[in-house]
C-alpha cells in the first residue's frame, strides 16, 4: 500500500515514490487581433477542418525529412549542453552547496532515475535515457491510466508535452486491455486524437515557434499516429499565436521523477514545461483549477519526502494527478503552489534571447504596461543547439535544473512593487505577482 493509500504492484515495490500540486490565478489579456481563430471550448476548429488542413499546410516546411533531421540533430547538442551542465553543477553541489545554482541538487535525483532505468533496461527507445524524459516501458499502459480518468474523458482541449513517451505514434491496442476502453490509447497524444479531442502541444524547446492545435478532423485517418510524432505536428498541426483565444482543460507533462506526498517533479533540467505553463497562464488558457498529470513507470516514483519541497524553486510545476500502468495517484496535500505566470526576474537575458516567443510576449507587455519588466541575473548559455557547435561547457549553461547563475547579481530582483512582475494596476495579469515564493533573488529562471 502506497504512502497516498493507493495499492502498488509488486514491480512497484522498489518504485522511487510519486508526485502532485495544485493552484493558480486566471486572467485573460486583451486580444487585438487573430492569425488563425480558434474555438477551443469546443475543440474544433471554428473555421472547419479544410481551412484547418490549409492553415496546416501553408505552415509545413516542404521537406518534413530535413526538418526532423535537423531537429534531431539540434537535440542531441542541447542534450550534450545539459550533461556539461548538470557535471559541472553536480560538482559545484558537492563542493559547496551554498555557492551551487540553486536547482543542482535535483541533478543527484536525474541521474539516480536515468541510471536505475537503464540499469534495469526500463525504457524503450530512444536510449540511453540521460538528460531526456525517459521513453519507458508499459508508456502505452500509463496512457491507458490516463485515458480512463473522468478529468480526461470530460477534457475538450488536452496540452501534452512533446517528449517521447507522451508523444509516440505508436498504437498499442493491448494497452487498454482491462481499462475499459473504446478506443486503443497507444500514448497519450494518440488517446487525445482518437477521442476526438483538440490536442495542444508545444513545439520541442519552443525553438522555431509556439503552440500547434490538432484535431483528428483536420488529420486523415490513416495519418492519426503520425501526427503525434514531431514531424506529424508540423504537418497537421496549425500554429497558434499569442492573440488566439484558447482554453486548456487539462495539461499533461513528462516526469523524470515525482513525489506523490508534496506533489513535486523533477523534469529533465531545461524549464520548457515551466515556462510553456507560464505563458498560458498569461494567455488566460489555464487557470489555478486547470488539472497538471504526468504520466511515469511506476519505478519513477519517489517515496515520500525525497523531493524536498522546501528546496523547489518559485518556478517549479507540481502535478495534480499521477498515472502509471499499474495506478492512479491524486495529490490530496500539495506541498509546493503553481507559479502564476513567467517569472521575468528569474529569467536570464541570454535564455530570453534563445526564446522568440518570450521576446514577442515580454515585448508585449512592457507596450500594454507602460514600463519595463524585471530581467534576470546573467548566465553563460551555450551556443542555441541549431546555431552551431558548442562552445565552452562552463557547467552554468542553459539555465537548467533550478539552475542559472548564483551569487545574488540578480537584476530587478529586489524589487517589492507589482512593476517588478509584471502585473498590472487593473489586475489583469501580464506577467507575475509580487510578493511571497517569487521573491526569491539572484537566481535564473530554469530548470524542471
């Protein structure tokens, strides 16, 4: 029996824990114009799934190949970036915890999961699992888990996360053996598509743009799985912008490790799931009801306590429901609250400059505000993965694992007033509160 009063199987039994959260405030910013309308209440397309193949089109590269190659390739070298960086902070934790970024103990816990995983041949392809969420073994399973939820069923509009075991193309039929199902939930982007659900995902690391919607009546039939690959996305997928209106009734994220007594996770180190979940909270898409669920192997659970929530960061997401093969997990006692929104003065001027879509948005709220946003303490990135080769490890690299840099140079970061967040006097909420956790000083924004 689970810590949360949840049987665990005997598999289980040598699981790591389990994880969750929960909070958030809700604002909509004025809309001024519409690159594509969208009518996510009722997860279609109100222009119509010929308009929505159009638009679908017009947005794909012509050579779907070299992009994914080009994709892949841009991975690997961030991948690469992240394993310098968690090395050298792995290191600067060991020797002097009090200097270390203050997100390099999570590196102990990755690296504890990745090697377990590997170790004990838990995962599928692509391996090995480091510095990635780790494609694990019965992922068809824990989408199944997750398909099977009321909160899912009654989901209209679902945002999942774009790594590999919640993405996967790959139809599983067997998966749903024993959950009731109606549909084969291979992975969860597969049960949102095939339920008839609108699927909102991301674009890997935000690099060449912002969100994509897909709805199986804009998709061929035949082509269902392969849109839930990455390619898939940018040929079916039609690209949303920053004035489209959009409501998220449930969001999914990939997990490293959870704790299911405080509601705490640890994603792979880059921050993308704690930045994409602050810009639709800015967005007004999701609010503090809007449900967080990961799905995770079992053996990714972490007993209760080994996340420490007193040590997670302002930016940090918890989850409220956790989904494995072999369970379910609600969060009944979080420990950690949801950030509302993007915390500027924790995000580094060079993690900004990676990052168009920040730019478009921070832009936008200084001209709505009238005065400037907080910026971040400075960090030494390496090089954006499609720019080049990298340059120099130097370990504080692309703002990961809680990470940027330390020792308090934090600009705009002591500021007490609600400028220095963003928010305006009229309470619409343009980038963050003031006051509480996200005072917190002198550290870059990063870091699941």
């Amino acid at each position: 029996m689970s810590a949360t009063g949840h049987t665990i199987s005997g598999s289980a039994a040598t699981a790591a824990g389990r994880a969750v959260g929960s909070w958030r405030p809700s604002s909509r910013p004025a809309v001024h114009r519409h690159q594509q309308t969208v009518c996510m209440a009722s997860g279609a397309a109100s222009s119509g799934s010929g308009a929505g193949e159009a638009a679908a089109a017009a947005a794909a590269p012509a050579d779907l190949a070299a992009w994914d190659a080009a994709r892949l390739a841009a991975d690997a070298q961030a991948m690469a970036a992240m394993a310098a960086q968690s090395e050298s902070e792995s290191s600067m934790e060991e020797a002097a915890p009090e200097a270390a970024p203050p997100g390099a103990w999570k590196w102990a816990i990755r690296k504890q999961i990745w090697d377990m995983m590997e170790e004990h041949d838990l995962a599928d392809f692509p391996r090995p699992v480091h510095h990635r969420i780790p494609s694990f073994k019965g992922a068809a399973e824990a989408a199944a888990t997750l398909a099977a939820l009321p909160e899912f069923q009654a989901a209209q509009v679902v945002k999942v996360n774009p790594d590999t075991p919640q993405k996967s193309g790959k139809a599983l039929v067997f998966a749903c053996a024993g959950k009731g199902l109606a549909c084969a939930a291979g992975t969860v982007r597969y049960a949102v598509l095939s339920s008839g659900k609108t699927l909102v995902t991301p674009q890997p690391r935000l690099r060449t743009g912002f969100f994509s919607r897909l709805h199986r009546d804009g998709i061929p039939a035949q082509a269902l799985q392969e849109a839930c690959t990455s390619a898939g996305v940018v040929k079916y997928g039609v690209p949303l912008s920053l004035d489209d209106k959009i409501k998220v009734d449930l969001i999914v994220v990939g997990s490293v490790a959870v704790d299911p007594e405080t509601g705490c996770r640890l994603g792979k180190g880059e921050g993308f799931a704690e930045l994409e979940y602050g810009i639709m909270r800015w967005m007004g898409a999701i609010d503090e009801n809007t449900l967080v669920v990961t799905t995770v192997r079992d053996e990714q659970l972490l007993p209760g306590g080994s996340i420490p929530a007193a040590r997670m960061l302002p930016h940090d997401v918890p989850v409220d429901i956790i989904c494995t093969p072999t369970q379910v997990i609600r969060i009944k006692s979080p420990g950690i609250r949801k950030p509302p929104g993007i915390l500027w003065e924790r995000l580094s001027p060079q993690k900004l400059a990676q990052i168009r879509i920040l730019q478009q948005l921070k832009k936008r709220i200084v001209e709505e505000q009238g005065f400037p946003l907080p910026t971040g303490p400075d960090e030494v990135l390496p090089p954006l993965a499609q720019r080049g080769q990298r340059k120099g490890s130097g370990g504080r690299g692309r703002g990961s694992g809680g990470g940027g840099r330390g020792g308090g140079r934090g600009r705009g970061a002591g500021r007490s007033d609600g400028r220095r967040t963003g928010q305006r006097s009229d309470g619409r909420r343009t980038g963050q509160r003031s006051g509480g956790r996200q005072q917190q000083q002198g550290r870059g924004q990063a870091g699941q």
